[in-house]
C-alpha cells in the first residue's frame, strides 16, 4: 500500500493497494482509446407500441467526445422539448466512445434528428424513463499510450490478483503479462470524475449543501478557482470569491460555463439576501446535476471510509464482526459481479464465518454507507471507522433531510470491486479490457496501473 496523487487524496482515495511502481502513459489520446458499452437491463416494447401507454421513446446511442449532459441538451434542442424529457442510466466520460440507451418522452420515432459525432438507434418504447441505475453495468477496453514502464504491469497484476483474493504477498512480480484473463479486486472507491477530473469540487458543494451553507456552496461551484483551469476562467471565479457581485460575475464568466452563469442570472434577478435565494439558484442547474452535487458529498464520505479501512488493515473480500453485507443480484448477466444493496445483512459473531464463506463464493459483499437518512451505520471497527470520518467532516445522516432533488435517504455501497481482468502489450502501448458493475469506475482500476497524476 502506498499514498496516493495528491489530487486523489483530496477526493478521499488515500491510497494504491498495488506497492508495485506504475507504468505511467497517457488515457484518452484520442476519445477510440477510452470504449464504454452498456451491458443494458432495460426492457423496451416495440416501436410500434401504443404511445399513450409507453409514451418514452428508447434509443441506443454512439457518442464520440460528448459529455452525457451536453449531448442530452442538444437532442433536446433540436427536437424543441425540454431537457427534462431526456432521461439516460448513467453518465459517461466525455473523451471516449461511448454506447448507452437514453429515453426521450413523448415523440414519435421520426423525429429523431441526426446529431454530429452521435449515431442514434431506435430500439423501442417503454411505459417509463430510463433512470440512473437502469443498467447492469459497463463493458471497457481501453488503451494506456506511450507507458513510461510497461513492464511494471505486470507486477502491478500481481498485486491487484493477490488483492482481490484476500492474500498477501505479490503473486505476479517478475512474470510477464498472461494471455488469458485475471481475476483483480481494487478498493471500490468513486473515480476521480465523480469530482470534477481538473476542477474536484462537486463533493464540497455537496458538503456546503448537507450543512445548510447555500451560499457557501454557491461560492464553491462558481468561485473557488483551480490552477488547473484556463486564466480568463480563473480571474473570473476570483472575482466571485472576492467580490460576492454576481452581475459582474456574468461579464467575466467564460460563455462555456453555462451552468455557473445559469446560477448568477438567478442571483442577479431574484436577490441574493438570503440562504433561500442561493438555494433557488442552485436550484437553476439541471435536476440530475443537484442530485449530482449532494451524491458526490456521499460518495467523498464513502472513500474516506475505504481510505481508513485500508489504513486500519480490515479486509475487504471478507467481512469481520459488525460490518454490514449485501447479497448478489440473481438477475446479473453472467460474469458480472453485481451487488444487490437492498439486501442486506449485519454480520454478528455466530454469522461470521457463513458469510463469510458466501463473500468468498461471491454471494456476498462487505459494504460501507453512502451516508442518508435512513442510513443505519455498522457496529464493532466498521462502524467506528463510519463515526470517526463523519464526525471529521462534520455530518450525521440527518443532515440529509434537504429539499427538492438535494434529498437523500442514502444506500449502501461494496467495498471491494472484482472483475475479470485481460492486459495485452503492443510495444510501449498497454489495452485494458473488463467489464464493471454499475455505478464502479474505469479509472479506479487504471489509476493503479498508472499510478499518476489523474488528468494526464
């Protein structure tokens, strides 16, 4: 175990498990180096189906370099609706290739127009929207340009195998890349994109909203600049920072931030006195990005979690006394992992070695919270470890008893994330092919690997 980038750790990933030094390179030299495909879970009705019980039109899209949000604005753009008639299961990075169902309500199959860098299929209708989480989860095959170290993969391998097997020890130094498939297991942590890859600021939004602070997490969002942003966009959020005026905010404020300037005309046309009125411009993004903001706030908690159970030397393929576990999805295609968190079981001493047995068989998984409402934390070290990092951020899970889109009741999340590994070499070049769960990253797998600076 090792400490991670430092950009990593400020988004809660403290840490590699791999001690094995990375191999470097470069994701994403062109969007057909980073291939994502749904593994779909959605059930649709013909095309032809009556439309007034399934008034949702389902398409299956090829994106190449579009952000999942600004892709759904311009599909809505051209067919004249509004955006919230566009629903789709899970975001995507932006440069890659990426193939995923999206719903649009209430349009016939030829209005679908044709958008540039997007090829559009209509597979059928459906009685509802597709919403996040309708999905079973990824298939990836991905490419590491120009490795600095190719031959640290390798070890690298070993390590992750040894990981997920619950075993110590470096079983893959020295050996040169398999040919068939490996079985890896990394923390489960919530990728770097959840945060913001060059800006990670989403998760202390998020954490100014579960407090209360609306202001605060309007300065967070529109202010609060990077040095890994471009100048004329940093001077403009120093200004927001400085000044707190939002009218001139909108004079400096770069045409592409369209949501932090969707946020200032707010303020500037309704006031800005109150903790109510940064509130309803919140309020003045996308739903899903609301949701988005108090969702990465859990999902910072849940990696500072992960980070202090690898600290304290808990295991993650087996639960000890107090954690909490969830069983397999009965319904997963075949070879995906998937975890079913709306069964769950608090594991006692008289249960132990059972589940125990059931998570070494891969029927069930050690869980941490995605902190809620109606989250109830686990007992024995996991719970004191869940206390001890909210208590550090200074949150309960009543704090998430918020308004609108912001509210949330919380769930439970798999620590440990398994998949079927296959690295193959092309000289310096390394490829990368698995499939993940919903809801688990790409990068958390390759960070290991590259063990670097996330946006590079």
């Amino acid at each position: 175990m090792r400490e991670a980038h430092a950009i990593e750790q400020s988004v809660g990933m403290e840490y590699y498990v791999s001690d094995a030094d990375g191999v470097g390179g470069h994701l994403r030299e062109s969007p057909a180096d980073f291939r994502v495909t749904e593994l779909e879970a959605f059930d649709t009705e013909p095309v032809d189906a009556d439309t007034g019980a399934y008034p949702h039109l389902v398409v299956r899209v090829e994106l190449r370099d579009w952000d999942t949000n600004d892709f759904a604005s311009a599909l809505s753009d051209r067919l004249g609706i509004s955006r919230e008639r566009v629903s789709w299961a899970g975001t995507k990075d932006k440069r890659a290739v990426t193939r995923q169902l999206f719903s649009v309500k209430g349009i016939d199959a030829e209005a679908v127009p044709a958008i540039d860098d997007a090829d559009i299929e209509v597979i059928g209708r459906a009685g509802r929207p597709i919403l996040f989480g309708d999905l079973a989860g990824n298939a990836f095959e991905i490419v590491v340009r120009e490795a600095d170290a190719p031959d640290n993969a390798a070890s690298v391998l070993g390590d992750l195998a040894a990981f997920g097997a619950g075993e110590d020890g470096d079983e893959g130094s020295g050996r040169g890349l398999p040919d068939d498939e490996r079985t890896v297991g990394v923390p489960n942590y919530f990728g770097q994109q959840r945060f913001g890859s060059r800006r990670p600021v989403t998760h202390e939004v998020g954490l100014q909203i579960a407090r209360g602070e609306w202001k605060g997490a309007v300065l967070a969002y529109v202010g609060n600049p990077s040095e890994r942003e471009p100048a004329d966009t940093r001077e403009a959020r120093a200004y927001v920072d400085e000044t707190h005026d939002w009218a001139g905010a909108l004079e400096r404020l770069p045409r592409a931030l369209g949501y932090e300037r969707s946020i200032c005309h707010r303020l500037v046309e309704n006031g800005a006195g109150t903790p109510a009125d940064f509130r309803d411009a919140l309020e003045a993004v996308p739903s899903n990005l609301q949701t988005l903001f108090v969702n990465a706030a859990q999902s910072y908690v849940f990696n500072r979690i992960l980070s202090e159970r690898l600290a304290r030397g808990l295991p993650f393929d087996r639960p000890v006394e107090g954690d909490v576990v969830c069983f397999a999805d009965g319904d997963a295609p075949e070879g995906l992992r998937l975890p079913d968190t709306d069964r769950t079981q608090r594991v006692t001493d008289r249960r132990l070695r059972t589940v125990q047995r059931h998570c070494a068989r891969g029927r069930a998984f050690v869980t941490a919270p995605l902190i809620g409402t109606e989250t109830d934390l686990a007992d024995g070290d996991p719970g004191e470890i869940e206390r001890a990092v909210l208590a550090e951020v200074g949150l309960e899970p009543g704090d998430f008893d918020l308004p609108g889109e912001f509210d949330s009741t919380g769930t439970r999340r798999a620590v440990l994330l398994r998949t079927d590994l296959a690295v193959a070499r092309d000289g310096d070049d390394l490829a990368f092919s698995f499939s993940l769960p919903k809801g688990s990253y790409a990068t958390v797998l390759l960070r290991e690997f590259r063990k670097g600076d996330p946006a590079v």
